[in-house]
C-alpha cells in the first residue's frame, strides 16, 4: 500500500511538472533598419530559424495600435516633445478586444555603434519610442519601434513582412549560426526597399559560461514514521544556455544522522548522483526539477537494510530549498519504502 502511495505521488509530481510554466525573457533582438530609416526592435526568444519568423504577428499588432490611436484623435506628434507610447493588448478575450495605450515624455538618448571589420554605423537618433506588447504568456510577444512621424508607422505596416520572413529564415537556417541557440544575441539587419534582408553583425553580449559550483547543505528527512537530520555536500556541473542556468549535475555525499534510538546515535552515508532541468527562461528565476539516484555506502545500525538505494524526484521551493519524494529500497525494489526529503544550501 505504502508503495502505491508513494507511486501516486511520482505521477502526481510528473504531471504537475507538464504545467510549469516560464514566462520567456528576451535575451535575443533581432534590430532591423527599414527603408523609411525606422528601426524595428524585434524580441524573440532563439531556439531554433523558425523562431525569428514573427512578423506576421508583429504587422498584426502595428495594424491595431494604428486604429487605436487614430480614435484618440490627438494632435500631430511633435519633433520638439519626444514621446513613448506602449501598447498593450489587455484581453485574452479573442471576441472582446481590449487595448491599454500609455503615452509619457521621452528623453531619446543617441547611440553610436561602429564595428571596423564589417563597416558598419548604426546612430539611434530617431525621435520617438513605440512598445507593443502582448501579457498574454501562451502567446508572448515584444517588439520596440524607434519612428519620427506617424506616417513612418503607416508606411511600414504595408511593408512585405511574407518576404522579409522568407529572408530571415534563410540567414538563420545555416550551420554557421547553430551557436546563438545557446548564447544570447542582437543581429544587425538591413532590409532594402525590395525587402531583401542583409544580416550586418551579430553582437554577443557577456554571458554566464558553464562552471563547477561546490555547495554544502542540512536537511530533514521524514522515514518510516522518524525524522532524520542530514548534512550533505555537493558538486555540481551547471550548463548554462541564454544567460540562464539550464542543466545541472551532481554528485552528493551525505551524512544522515539517526537519533531515535535513546541509547545509540548512528551516521549513515549515502553517495547520490542527480540531474536537474530549469524550466524558467528568466535570469535569476529559476524553476528547477530533477531526479537523484542514491546509495549507501556506510551502514550503522539496523534503521536501513544492506545495500539499500534510494530514488527521488526534487523542486526547489526557493533559490536555497528543495524539496521532495524519495522511495528507498534494496535490491531490486524490494521492501520499498517512501520518504519525503527537505534540503536547504547554507554554502
């Protein structure tokens, strides 16, 4: 019965795991100059050429912050008062459409970037700084458009996005870019008034790189029916991928002390050996999910059989807690057990 319960518990875990979801940070740009000298932001989130072909949504969201602003009615936009508007699309009700539009003052800084090997000059002195923006997290959606004029607007909502997709998909779709799936990038594109798409440079920005990170950590364990107190200390492989922590393995040594015997203390030691995945995309918020696979290597005592091993699925609750199910077990699965596992890092 035990077994089946603890069993429940591993489905249950897996499939919550199935709806953990992370809204995506943009750490990739793709900033493209038109022919009309506007300069289109497009934040995406690279994995694959596929992802860069987004413009239909982002002639979608143009097309309606036009109408929207038209029936605000407001006076010409003016040279000497730069402004930024965001645009946001508030409903997820498809038949009930909803729009916020915050407009505010705007100091547009200049910016120069000269890159000598591939002649090229970019100056950001354009006057004015649209934000389109979708909350919604299934169909997440950024682009930033430095304009002057309206009409500047209106002129590139017209523009053959079809062509410009084709384009860039191209561009992406070589084995010499395979890299940026894993670091984080601004590619420079020129598009002609025929709407042929030239990448100019890819920048990459500093990143963190793969390390080894050496932790130490005390914990509770709750078996057959005691709490048992532990300490553990770890070494860890981190594989990192968009300026965010994706992969992690680990290799544990743990000590876990068992004081329920009122005449003897015994220390038993296992060796663990885990792997866990980020499911977050966001830079300091992780959402981690693993499994470990353990062994006794030093017996005390008679809490725990010869040779038992132990399986377990973990989350963290926090940067420094994890916790989750283990199921104990010798041999092959026999006299298997469950146990429920809180750790906290404190190195």
């Amino acid at each position: 019965m035990k077994t089946q319960h603890f069993l429940s518990i591993i489905v249950l875990l897996s499939a919550c795991s199935q709806f953990i979801q992370a809204k995506e940070s943009h750490q990739d740009t793709l900033v493209l100059k038109m022919p009309n000298n506007v300069l289109v932001e497009q934040l995406v989130y690279y994995r694959s050429p596929s992802d860069v072909k987004l413009f239909d949504n982002f002639k979608t969201y143009l097309e309606a912050f036009l109408e929207q602003f038209d029936k605000l009615e407001t006076d010409e936009l003016s040279e000497d008062h730069p402004i930024q508007i965001v645009f946001t699309n508030a409903s997820n009700n498809h038949s009930n459409k909803e729009y916020n539009i915050t407009v505010e003052d705007y100091k547009p800084k200049t910016k120069v970037t000269l890159v000598e090997k591939n002649s090229l000059l970019q100056i950001h002195q354009r006057i004015h700084l649209l934000k389109l923006k979708s909350p919604d997290k299934f169909n997440d959606f950024e682009a930033i458009i430095h304009f002057s004029t309206i009409d500047q607007l209106r002129e590139i909502v017209n523009f053959d996005y079809e062509k410009i997709n084709e384009n860039l998909l191209s561009i992406y779709e070589g084995k010499e870019n395979n890299y940026l799936k894993r670091k984080p990038f601004s590619s420079w594109i020129n598009v002609n008034p025929n709407f042929e798409t030239e990448l100019i440079y890819n920048q990459i920005p500093n990143h963190p790189t793969d390390l080894i990170q050496l932790s130490a950590g005390t914990g509770l364990q709750s078996l057959k029916g005691e709490w048992l107190g532990s300490f553990d200390a770890k070494m860890t492989l981190i594989f990192s991928q968009k300026m965010v922590d994706k992969h992690a393995i680990t290799i544990a040594y743990q000590w876990m002390y068992n004081f329920t015997s009122p005449t003897e203390k015994y220390v038993n030691d296992f060796i663990d050996f885990g792997y866990a995945y980020n499911f977050s995309s966001i830079p300091k918020k992780d959402r981690w999910a693993g499994i470990n696979f353990g062994m006794l290597v030093n017996r005390k005592g008679e809490f725990f059989e010869k040779n038992t091993l132990r399986l377990g699925l973990y989350t963290n609750l926090s940067k420094s807690i994890t916790v989750g199910p283990q199921m104990y077990f010798h041999g092959f699965f026999k006299n298997v057990y469950p146990g429920i596992k809180l750790n906290v890092t404190i190195l």
